[in-house]
C-alpha cells in the first residue's frame, strides 16, 4: 500500500533559552524528525483537525546538547502531543 503525501508547514517554532546560532540547525532537525515520526508512524489520529495548532510537551534538555539532539526532542515532544 502506498503511503500518502504529507507536506508539513512548520509555520512558527518559538525557542526560548537557546543560543541564536544554532536556530537554523534546531529548525531543520526538527524538521527531519517529523517527518520521519509521520513517514514511519503515520498522521496522529489527534492532529486531523484542519489546521491542528500543536504545542510540545514539556521536556528536559542537556545544558550542552547539540542542535540535532535538541531538534530531535522537540519533534517527537511535538508529535506525542494533542492539539490545542
């Protein structure tokens, strides 16, 4: 069975408490994540709502992780919660 196309419009990311340097490298590990959570897991039940607005839950990061393992939490934070 073939899978649908999915395009995900990340429209806003809000950071607070990290280095502006490392945003762009945050965004686009965020990014990659949910698309592979939706490619491999398919569209939460939850988010079928047009357009679903999608909070994080709250999780606790390494003072000095790097930008991918902070984009990486913050994906499957995202895409383990229900809309607002």
């Amino acid at each position: 069975m073939k899978r649908p196309n999915v395009a995900l419009n990340i429209d806003e990311l809000v950071l607070h408490g990290f280095a502006a340097r490392d945003r762009h490298r945050i965004a686009e590990a965020v990014q990659r994540e949910m698309t592979r959570l939706i490619t491999l897991h398919g569209m939460p039940d939850a988010w079928r709502t047009n357009p679903p607005v999608m909070q994080a839950q709250q999780f606790t990061a390494v003072h000095d992780a790097k930008p991918h393992a902070l984009g990486t939490a913050i994906a499957r934070s995202v895409y383990g919660s229900t809309p607002r």
